[in-house]
C-alpha cells in the first residue's frame, strides 16, 4: 500500500489534511481529517465512491486489510454512521 499526505489550505487559518492509500489497482482510500471534526473517508472502487466515517475500528480494519475477511470490511461499511453529501 502507498500512502500521501497532503494538507489543503482553503483559507488562512481553516485547513484540512488529506491521507490517501492506494489499495488496489483502481482502489484507494482517501481519509480527511480537520482539527474540531470528526474525520471522513471515502472509498473509491473504480467509478464509485462509498462515503463513510473514519472510526478507530474502521481504521483498524484498514491498517489489517491484508489479513481481513471480505465480510469484515462489508460490515463495517454497513455499520459505519452515514455521511451527508
């Protein structure tokens, strides 16, 4: 897995960090993370993004994806609170 980091500055004083993980090929992570907010992901699998909330248990999950079941990972985007786009 490949990870960068990149902070986005949208104005003096109010910034965001972006982690991004390559996973696959045509799968990658990118997490935000904001100083004051809970932090967000989204997943890309090809043309689709699966928009969720970024939970210790979630990032466990991903940090031990190499040895996850496939269901593993299914429940805990089935669990994880919803995201409003």
């Amino acid at each position: 897995m490949n990870t960068q980091m990149q902070i986005v500055e949208v104005e003096p004083g109010y910034s965001y960090v972006v982690e991004r993980t390559q996973l696959l090929d045509g799968v990658h992570l990118e997490v935000f993370r904001q100083p004051g907010y809970p932090d967000d992901a989204i997943l890309f699998i090809g043309d689709n993004e699966i928009l969720f909330a970024w939970t210790d248990e979630s990032a466990t999950l991903f940090a031990e994806l190499d040895t996850c079941e496939p269901v593993e990972l299914l429940a805990i985007l089935a669990q994880a609170p919803r995201l409003l786009a």
